[in-house]
C-alpha cells in the first residue's frame, strides 16, 4: 500500500536557523506528492507540491524536490522565521483527481526569536 | 480568495447519538472529501465524493457513516451512532482537480 513517514518531531529552531523536514514515501505507481503546513487553531493549507520525479516545489521560501531514486520529499527552508512555528505535513497521492491523499504523521515545528 | 467552510467548529455529544456535520466546498470543485484526525495520530482519509456519489472509500467509512450533498452548495458527513472512538478532528476538502483545499475542522468529541 501507500504510505508516508516523516522525521520524528517536534523540531525546535532558532529564527535565521536552517531548516530541514525529512519524508519518505512508498506507493504503488508514479504519486504526485505535497506539504501541508496546519498553523495554530487553522485546517490544513497546500504549501507547495511536485507532481512528477525532478520537479522542485516552492513557496515562501520553502522547497522540496521530489526525489524518486531515493523516495524522498525533504522539506527545506533557509531562513525560518517566527510565523514559520506550525504542523507540517508530507502527503502523497496516486491516480486522478479525486484519489485520496496519504499523509505522513506531522512534525511540529517551533521557531524562537 | 475561495476557501471551504465547515460548521460546527466544535461539537460535543453523548455516546449513540448522531451527529451532522457540514461543509461548504469551493464552488466550482466537483470531489470532496472527509478526513479524519485522532489527537495525537495521522491524518486520515474517509471518504470521497463525485458526481454525486461515493468514489472511494475507506475501511474506517462503516455504515455508521453517510455523506450527502443535498443541495448545491452543501456537503454532509452524518455519523448514526457515535463511539467513544470517533473522538477526532473532521477535516472537509475540495478539489476542481489534483489540489485539494481544506476547511478549518470540526472538532468532535463523544463522551
């Protein structure tokens, strides 16, 4: 089946600090994959996604580059900000629109001034 | 900017009882969804719905759960008779494609 694991959190950061999210996935056919991020007391908003192997997403100075050699998605940001501090999500999906999405476990990220 | 609206954001109600929870999609997506969050575990999928009926479902979606569209506008997730364990956070998406728009949550608990 598929599946999603991400680095064991919370993560802890100072502002300016480097940040890196790890997520490795299996899945069954060619998935398009994603990062959420859930800040405090919100649903769940897109922050970037790739759909085919090679391909970087970015915003907000977040990247990830979807890597199918190694089945990774690894979230990174240079600088991490204070109102960076949220849940964030790696999921995967397989097939067409409306195929559900599989999500990693989350890893909280706290960024202190 | 479009976003998915979901009503209530909290809910608390007695072990048995049914519950009714809402969700305005995006108007022009045509596949929604509920997913579900236990404190403290993943997110997870429940259902999904196109065309006015259910496109897929998980082995959580017993028949203790429905879902309903029925007007243009709203989508519903009925639960006949609540467990202890449908203690979670109720997530509604959308789609008009591959992305898939959340809404805040309904925070459910059964006591």
């Amino acid at each position: 089946g598929n599946s999603v694991t991400q680095m064991e959190g919370p993560v802890t950061l100072s502002e300016e600090a480097f940040l890196t999210i790890n997520c490795t996935y299996t899945a069954t056919g060619y998935p398009s994959l994603f990062w959420y991020v859930q800040y405090p007391g919100e649903g769940l908003q897109l922050l970037l996604k790739a759909t085919k192997a090679d391909d970087k997403g970015s915003n907000k100075g977040f990247e990830a580059t979807y890597r199918k050699e190694t089945t990774s998605f690894h979230l990174e940001k240079g600088s991490v900000q204070v109102s960076d501090s949220a849940v964030y999500f790696c999921a995967l999906r397989v097939g067409t629109s409306g195929s559900r999405l599989t999500f990693g476990e989350g890893t909280q990220l706290t960024v202190n001034p | 900017e479009p976003e998915v609206t979901q009503t209530p954001s909290h809910q608390v109600t007695q072990m048995g009882q049914e519950v009714i929870l809402r969700c305005v999609p995006i108007s022009n997506h045509l596949y929604f969804y509920w997913y579900r969050q236990i404190l403290g575990q993943k997110v997870e999928f429940l259902v999904s719905f196109y065309n006015n009926e259910i496109s897929e479902k998980s082995e959580i979606f017993d028949d203790q759960f429905s879902v309903e569209r029925p007007d243009g506008s709203n989508f519903t997730l009925k639960i006949r008779s609540t467990k202890l364990e449908d203690s979670a956070m109720y997530f509604c998406a959308s789609s008009e494609a591959e992305t898939q728009y959340f809404g805040p949550g309904t925070r459910l608990l059964v006591l």
